[in-house]
C-alpha cells in the first residue's frame, strides 16, 4: 500500500522555526542535526474538523523525548500549538489531515556528533498535509516477520521518539521485498514488539493481548486501546507473545495515528481471521470515540 502524491498538496505551506515556506522552499541547513545524525524527536498528529487527537499527549511525549536526548532551548506547549494552528490555516485545513511535528536539536556550528556545537537552539518543523488513513481498514494488511530485531533499551530506548529510523526502515524494506504491507518486527529475545510502523494487538478466547512496551514505542493510539477496552469491560492484558501465538490468534490489528486501527488478515501467508466479534467491537468503539478525543488548539 504505497502512499501516492496528492496534487492537493503541491502548494503546501511547511512552518520551519519561525517562518512559513512554500514546500520547495522549505528546507533545513546542512549543518542541522537531522541531516547531521537523525537527531531530533518528532509526532505524528491527525487532524479532525474538532480538533487534533489526544494534542497534549503527543506534546507531552515530544518534550520528554527531547528532555532525555538534552535538548536546549525547547519550545513550549503553547508555542508548538501556535505553530501548528498558523500552518494549519495557512493551508486551510481541518480534516483528512496528517501532521509531521519535528523537533531538531537545532544546527551545528560545524560539522560533528557533539551536542555542543549545537548553538543555535532547537528547530521545530510542522508539516501538515492532505493525507487519508494510510491503510484499508475493511480489507486489512498483510505482514512479514522480519530478521531485524526491534530495539531494546539496552541499545535505544523506545520511548524515545527519535527520528533514527532505520531500524524500522530495514524491516520495512525486508516487507517491501516480500510484497507485504508492513514488517512485524520480534524483539531481542524473540518476542512480537510490533509493526515497523505501529503497534499492534491480538485477541485469543476473548480477551485482547498486546506486547509490552520494552521494545516497542508505547504508542498513544495503543494506549488509547487500553483504556477504551478497560472503560468497556473488555478484558485485555500486556504480556510478552511469540509469534506463534499472533498467527493462532482469533483476531490480530495494528494501531497507530497513520492508519488508527487496521485488522491485520495475513502473518506470512497465514490468514488471520478478521471476524473476532471483540474485535470488531474494539474497532466500531473507537471509530464512534476517536473525535471526542480531539483537542483544540485555542
């Protein structure tokens, strides 16, 4: 399922630090330090005609990654949210609308891997684009266990939202191979973490079960699962899962804020059954939820 251009987006106006660009415009200096090392932490947020989903959750995770890796100079819940609303309508947008928020350590006053030549403060970024649920919710994904191992905290911690993908980016290059929607990535001990882009969940005699957050990024969708399960008495539990048990599993779905809830129909070439009755109820509950989470950005 690869994303395709959406003409609607080919005059976008990107916020970069403190000015609005036209998007080939918009660009970061070669000394900054995403380009320099991938090093900046970012959030993705979706865009409902009532707000932004769960904003302050993600602003929090944004600020306490960025307080773990150090960053100087880091910009306040208030002033992000300023940001985002001056891009928003800048491309007169309120639904149907993904939000890339990046924030960089900022440019470096020569090239080099130490924070310290990091002078110039923080560089916030809002990409805000025409963008649909990157995912067929009704036909579900097909996924491809993959060799390369998720992240361990003993190597980098999940719960840091970095912006050093290429862990996840070779699993989803060993998917792209193999013709399949996304990687299911295994943890260091062998153990199902999650997609190479989202988490995921999966249901046995009637009760949800998601991986523990140890390797996988303890994601805001996923825990809005948890809660909508435990606020409708649907029984769920964290647990570590093998592989074996998502491909005997009566109901398995991925979760993030790309693609909300995706039934997952295929783990290498085994079909999942996508008619789990609790399931079902999981997803129609937070369809009829998911924009009374939405935050204003006044």
């Amino acid at each position: 399922m690869l994303q395709q251009f959406n003409p609607k987006n080919k005059d976008l106006q990107v916020y970069i630090k403190d000015q609005l660009y036209h998007r080939d415009e918009a660009k970061v200096s070669v000394f900054d330090s995403v380009v320099q090392g991938g090093d900046a932490v970012w959030e993705g947020l979706r865009v409902y005609p009532e707000g932004v989903v769960c904003l302050d959750k993600h602003l929090t995770r944004l600020h306490e990654s960025a307080k773990t890796l150090a960053f100087t100079d880091i910009p306040t819940k208030s002033e992000i949210k300023k940001a985002i609303k001056q891009t928003l309508e800048a491309n007169e947008m309120n639904n149907d609308t993904h939000i890339r928020l990046t924030l960089t350590r900022g440019e470096k006053i020569t090239s080099g891997m130490d924070p310290r030549l990091n002078q110039s403060g923080s560089c916030l970024i809002v990409l805000a684009e025409w963008k649909p649920l990157v995912y067929d919710n009704n036909s579900g994904i097909k996924v491809l266990s993959c060799s390369q191992r998720r992240n361990g905290p003993q190597y980098l911690d999940s719960k840091i939202h970095h912006n050093n993908l290429l862990n996840n980016i070779i699993a989803k290059i060993q998917a792209n191979v193999a013709g399949k929607d996304a990687g299911l990535m295994l943890d260091d001990r062998g153990f199902v973490a999650e997609l190479n882009g989202s988490n995921v969940f999966m249901v046995k005699d009637n009760k949800v079960f998601t991986p523990f957050a140890h390797a996988c990024l303890p994601g805001i969708t996923r825990n809005t699962v948890i809660e909508l399960c435990k606020k409708n008495s649907i029984e769920i539990e964290e647990a570590d899962l093998t592989l074996s048990q998502f491909i005997n599993a009566e109901g398995v779905f991925a979760t993030g804020t790309m693609g909300e809830l995706t039934p997952i129909v295929e783990i290498d070439g085994r079909t999942v059954s996508k008619d789990s009755e609790v399931m079902k109820r999981i997803l129609d509950v937070f369809k009829t939820t998911i924009r009374t989470l939405c935050e204003p950005l006044e």
